[in-house]
C-alpha cells in the first residue's frame, strides 16, 4: 500500500512522519543516533495519529469511510476467512458484481456471505458500478440467502455502497420493488443473520441487506439514510455543503450507537482500517467468532422475534 499517495488532507502530519521514518529505515549500517531518532519518530506518530484519529468530524469520517486502500468484502474474504466458494446469478437477468456472494467457512462456522464490492482499481469500480447493486444484484443475494436458511447456516452481510445503482435500467427492473422484498425476507429469514457496515452504508442500498439480528459498524464508517451530498443537494441545492450535511444526519457509529440504531462498533486499529488490513480483519474475525455462538445458542424463533422488535422499535420517541 502507498501511504504517500494515498493520504486525506488532514492526514498530512501523519504521512510526513511515516516518509520521514520510512527514509531513516533505509540507512544501512544502522547506527545508534538513526536508532534514537527512529524510536522517538515512531513515538510521535503514534501519538499524532491518536490525537488527530480521536477527534474526527463527521465530514472527516466519510473520508475514511470511502478510503481507496480501505478493506472491501473480498479483503475480508481472503484475510478472516479460511474458505470461500462464490455463488453468481439471480436466474434472472444476470450477474451484478457489485454484490458478492457464497459460502464461506470461518474456524468452525460455515456461513453464506452477502456483501457489496467496490472495487480496487478504475477497471474493477467500473465493473463493479462503485458498489451500486442493480436489481439483479439484490435478487441474487435473495436467493442465495434462501439457500442458508434452506440448510440452516448463518449469513454474514457485509455493507460498503453509496446506495443502490440510481439509473433507469435498474429502476425499469424494479429496484425499489426489490429492496422492499429483500427487507421483508431478511425479516422472516429462519438463520442467524449478522449485518457490518464496513465502508459507506447509504440509503436503500445499504437497507437491502441490513436486516439482521446483530447490527455493527465499524468505527470511521458511515450508516445513513442518504449520502451527505445528496442530502446537501435536496436542502441546500449544493453539493459544497456535504460537510453541514454530514454533520446534521448523526450517521456516525458513536451516533449510531446512542440512538439504538446499531447494536455494536467494531473499532478500528490506530490510523483507520486502510492502514492496517490484517489488525483489521483480526479484528473482524473476533467480531464474528463471538456473535455466531452467541446467535446460534438460541431459539430461531426467538431469533426471529427479536430481529422484528428491534426494527419495529427503532424511531420511536416521547415528545416531553
């Protein structure tokens, strides 16, 4: 990963110190005044990533959220998972490789795995629509999310979109329609269903496959019912106040967490997830390992109920 090519603005005093460490670590002989000076640098970086990391405004958390180097859903696939086996099709129109799904295996856990994927490069975000699931992608992730429950097995969904693909092909196709139903399967859904928000989670695209029994978001991503800039774009007329926008829709994991929207956050290791993929991914197989055995000891019908009073209880309030 190239740190120095890949940095946000206000993560400048961040990369200057890891340039700086990194041109000491090529000195060879290493002498003991290059050790010193490596030692106290490192010290530093910590420190400055702690404190800059620790008071991150809404707008600044988007940022870490869309990440390029951020970890995406075959990254976890690859570094948590001990086996994955890929599922393609709705039996309907087509493969959307925005929404990527099969069965896994992680420990002694097999599990069906949903999940929206970006893409790394310009060719593959292409292919991949930025992570906008068409219709036929939701279908998919229907099906084979039918097929879990079918031989029992739990489904892990992973959430990383700006929101579902907006053009005309896919709203001819029905995806509202679409959303709507996957909502209502997941619901009633006869398995354990664990929902992460990994990146971005906008709109009714990330709504599509975030019906579960457990809710979590990882620490600098984002769960919103729209993105800042299309929020910015319907109450201002203007794309350039995101940051108001970000600021005001209290989509933040801390935010998350006070209004019982989410049940956990996954935190994230020092510097964000872009910085360290396999923290990250040990993080999330830790993540994963408890909540299936907490899920799987009970009662699907317990389950099911539970899934449903907690939906059904979120927005509710008492005016004073």
């Amino acid at each position: 990963m190239d740190k120095a090519h890949a940095g946000l603005e206000f993560e400048e005093p961040i990369i200057e110190l890891e340039q700086a460490i990194a041109e000491l670590e090529k000195i060879e002989p290493r002498t003991d005044p290059v050790e010193k000076q490596l030692i106290e640098l490192r010290h530093k970086l910590i420190s400055i990533t702690r404190e800059i990391y620790g008071q991150l405004n809404p707008w600044q958390i988007v940022q870490v959220s869309r990440h390029k180097n951020r970890p995406y859903t075959r990254d976890y696939l690859q570094l948590a998972f001990d086996e994955f086996v890929e599922l393609h099709g709705d039996k309907h129109f087509g493969d959307d490789r925005a929404m990527v799904t099969g069965w896994a295996k992680i420990d002694q856990h097999k599990v069906m795995i949903v999940g929206h994927q970006k893409g790394r490069t310009y060719k593959e975000r292409s292919v991949c629509n930025f992570g906008c699931a068409h219709p036929e992608g939701y279908r998919k992730a229907m099906s084979k999310m039918r097929l879990a429950e079918k031989y029992g097995l739990p489904i892990v969904c992973f959430i990383d979109t700006p929101g579902a693909y907006p053009g005309v092909g896919a709203e001819e196709r029905g995806q509202a329609q679409v959303i709507a139903e996957s909502m209502f399967q997941m619901s009633q859904l006869k398995t354990p269903i664990i929902c992460i928000v990994i990146g971005e989670g906008g709109s009714g695209g990330a709504l599509g496959i975030g019906v579960g029994d457990r809710i979590a978001v990882l620490q600098y991503a984002y769960y919103s019912v729209i993105s800042p800039e299309g929020c910015a774009g319907i109450l201002w007329k203007s794309h350039q106040y995101a940051p108001q926008a970000a600021e005001a829709l209290k989509f933040t994991s801390t935010h998350l967490q006070k209004l019982g929207v989410i049940d956990d956050v996954i935190v994230e290791p020092l510097g964000g997830a872009h910085r360290d993929h396999h923290q990250m991914a040990a993080r999330m197989k830790s993540y994963l390992l408890r909540t299936l055995a907490q899920l799987k000891s009970q009662p699907v019908e317990t389950l099911i109920d539970s899934r449903y009073e907690k939906f059904r209880a979120m927005g509710q309030f008492v005016e004073a």
